[in-house]
C-alpha cells in the first residue's frame, strides 16, 4: 500500500466503524423501545386478566353462598365450588351486627394479606357496597410474603338475615408472572442476538463497499500513474522540441514531430479514460458493426510510416471503432519502435477474418517478458513497456477477443489482436448500431 493512501484508507476505515456503529445504535435503540413496548402490553394484558379472575372468583363464590331455616350459614356449596379449589385465594368473612369480622373459610392463605388488612378490605367493602348486592371492589396489596396481589372483595347480605358476608379473592397482581418474566427473557435474549447480528451484517456489507472503494482507489491511483509515466517521455520530447533553435529548414520537421507527440498524448489520455470509465461502470464499449480492415488501413495511413505495409482481407466485426483504433495504434508503435533497429525492415500488417496482425523485424521478445508481455508496466531489456500492450489486451477482453504476441518465423514478432467476427448472415445482433 502506497504512503499517500494511508490517509484515504483510514478515513474509509473510521467510516466503516462509524456505519456500523450507527446501524448498532439504531437497532438497539429500536429494539429496547419495541421489547418495552411488548412488555408493557403484556404486563397490561395479564394484569387485567388478573383482576378479571379475581372478580370472577369472588362473584361467583358470593352467588353461591347459601344459609337454613335456622339462618346458620351454609358453606358446603363454596368448599365444594370449582372456583374455590383453583389458583385464587378465598377468605369467607362473616360479621353479626356488633361483632367483628371472622374468618369463616380460607383457600391458599399464603396468597392473602395479613389478618388486620384483610379485615379493613372486608370492611371497605362493606361501605363500599351502598346496598347494592354482589358489587365488588378491587384492591392492590401485598401477601404475607411480601408479593404484590389484587384483591377482589364482593359482599352478600339478605334482608331477613342479621348477617353480612364478604368473599375475598386474591392472586398475584399479574396472571402467570413466571410467563411473563420468560417473555421479557425471551425479547432481551433475542433482542441482544437481533443486535449483534444487524452489527455483524452492517459491518461486514460495510467491508463490501470498503472494498469497492478500495478498488476504485486503485483504479483512480493506477489511472494517475499510467498518465504520468506514459506522458512523461512525450512531455519531455516536446520540452526539447521547443527549447531547441531548428534551423529555417528544419522547423517544417519540428512541427511535425511536435504535431505527432501531441496526437499520441491525445491517444494516450483518451484510451486511459475510456478504460477507466468502463472499469468503473461509468460507460459501456459502443456496439458497432464495422469493416476492421477499413479500421486497420485508416490507421496505418494516420501513421504515415514508409515500413508500414498492408494486407488486408475484407472482415467484419462489432465494437468500438474508437477503442479498436486506439489498440491497432499501439500495436503499429511498438512494432515501429522494436523495429527501428532495421530502418529497412517493413512493419507489415495483415487483416482477415476478425484478426489484425502486425509482424516487425526487430530483435523479438525478450525473454524476461515473454510469460507476460501484456502486463502493465512490464520490463524487459529496454526497461519499463508501458501501457500501450496493456490497452491492446484490455480493448480485446472487452470485445470478447484476446491478444497474443510471438515469435515469427524469422526473427521480430507477430503481435496479434482477435475479435469474434459478426455473423452478418442472421442480422445485426440486438444493440448493435450499423
């Protein structure tokens, strides 16, 4: 990793966790509010279902208390009551006129209050009534363990009878606390777990585009190195061509050698941009159906080159003819360029069926490049190659073709670019422009 990214990757590094703890946050704080939220219901929701059991309790035990002839109060039909053997607590209170209250019948005493209250409840009842029958009062207290209960009291009194009765029916404040208590376990443990998987999933789709901005990073920093070093040679060529003193006879020439640095530096930022732009999705290879060797031919005339000879075949292929262009032109340079050590050697060219080949008479491929010529920046006896045969092999994967380059028979190399040829017979394939 180069040094001037080091502070670019920690920004993206520091945004990573910066998402990812926002994403926990967000979850967390989503989850605490839903999770207190369905508590709190449930609570509620067992609380009146609480107080509905107890009032249903002692109502029903007070309808069924029944006295004889001889007004001695009958209990049997409450003991034997299914109401009164089920998870309720029930005290049967009686009180004569001038007496105190006395605890006539108890079920599951532990669930009660203690005696003092449960004679205030029996009493607040009692006043509470205002003589209507059967009109039951809710209460909160504590047992004698200290659990928080409710408490239903009903009255029953009968005109011809000297005494009152008060059914007391108590539970804990919360139908089935125990149902309650795992249901908070259950939201808390899966709320934790719903947590740490939203962080686990924020973190690792952060890394994702954590990667992808890494490889657009390299993209941007590999698209700003070949521009520099492959300008850098034209740049410097021209700087020379302006700072020397031609002769009136020689300015013709300088012009145009200046003319054609300035041609290849175009060349070279627009195939830089074109590569760049696709390989980040920004823009897609035209699709044209065109006459390659009419291609090849206009380009061998731009570069208007005596040793340039031509052999061309009729060959029709789709693609883009500004990428397909640029790639030949690199082809033609690098022959001229190994070729130059025989100013007599033609560069030679041919074209048929959805190949251009482009053969120079140079010293051949050095065999430290020969496993991969066609890498950027590979080096070989006359230092670094550049991007030009780099171009060459991307514009060919692009178009679903390759690049090859070899020995020829001879001496020199045979630089090859391949293209799947159009099938013109069975029509213009769909996006093809013509």
């Amino acid at each position: 990793m180069s040094s001037h990214r080091l502070p670019a990757v920690a920004r993206l590094r520091r945004a990573r966790w910066l998402m990812t703890g926002l994403v926990t946050a967000i979850t967390a704080t989503a989850v605490l509010a839903l999770g207190f939220v369905a508590s709190t219901i449930d609570s509620h929701s067992r609380a009146i279902e609480a107080d509905r059991q107890v009032e249903k309790v002692a109502g029903g035990l007070a309808r069924a208390i029944q006295h004889d002839d001889k007004n001695v109060l009958d209990l049997s039909t409450v003991i034997d009551d299914d109401l009164a053997k089920g998870p309720t607590a029930v005290v049967v209170l009686v009180r004569k006129q001038g007496e105190s209250w006395k605890q006539e019948h108890t079920y599951l005493r532990s669930l009660m209050p203690s005696d003092t209250e449960i004679t205030t409840l029996a009493t607040q009842t009692e006043d509470h009534s205002n003589g209507d029958l059967y009109a039951s009062m809710l209460n909160t207290s504590t047992d004698i363990t200290g659990r928080k209960v409710r408490v239903a009291g009903t009255p029953v009194y009968w005109t011809d009878w000297d005494n009152f009765v008060v059914i007391l029916a108590s539970s804990e404040s919360m139908d089935n606390p125990g149902q309650h208590r795992m249901l908070v376990w259950a939201l808390a443990i899966g709320g934790g777990l719903l947590v740490l998987l939203s962080t686990a999933a924020a973190y690792l789709l952060s890394g994702r585009s954590l990667r992808q901005a890494l490889r657009l990073l390299d993209e941007h920093e590999q698209f700003l190195g070949d521009a520099a070093h492959e300008l850098r040679t034209p740049l410097t060529t021209l700087k020379l061509l302006t700072e020397s003193r031609p002769k009136p006879e020689e300015v013709q020439q300088t012009l145009a050698e200046a003319r054609k640095l300035a041609d290849r530096m175009a060349r070279l930022v627009t195939g830089l941009l074109a590569r760049a732009r696709m390989q980040t999705g920004i823009a897609e290879p035209e699709r044209t159906l065109l006459r390659l060797d009419q291609l090849a031919e206009a380009v061998a005339e731009e570069a208007a080159d005596d040793r340039i000879t031509v052999t061309a075949h009729p060959s029709v292929v789709v693609g883009d003819p500004q990428l397909l262009g640029l790639a030949i032109r690199n082809m033609l340079e690098n022959g001229l360029t190994h070729g130059a050590v025989n100013r007599s050697a033609p560069v030679e060219v041919h074209i048929a069926e959805g190949r251009v080949s482009v053969r120079d008479h140079g010293p051949g491929i050095d065999p430290v490049m020969s496993a991969s010529p066609f890498d950027r920046g590979a080096a070989g006896r006359s230092g670094r190659n550049g991007i030009g045969l780099a171009l060459v092999a991307w514009v060919a994967q692009a178009h679903g073709g390759n690049a090859s380059i070899e020995p020829a028979a001879g001496g020199g190399t045979i630089a090859t670019l391949w293209l799947p040829p159009a099938d013109i017979t069975v029509g213009v394939p769909a996006g093809v422009r013509m």
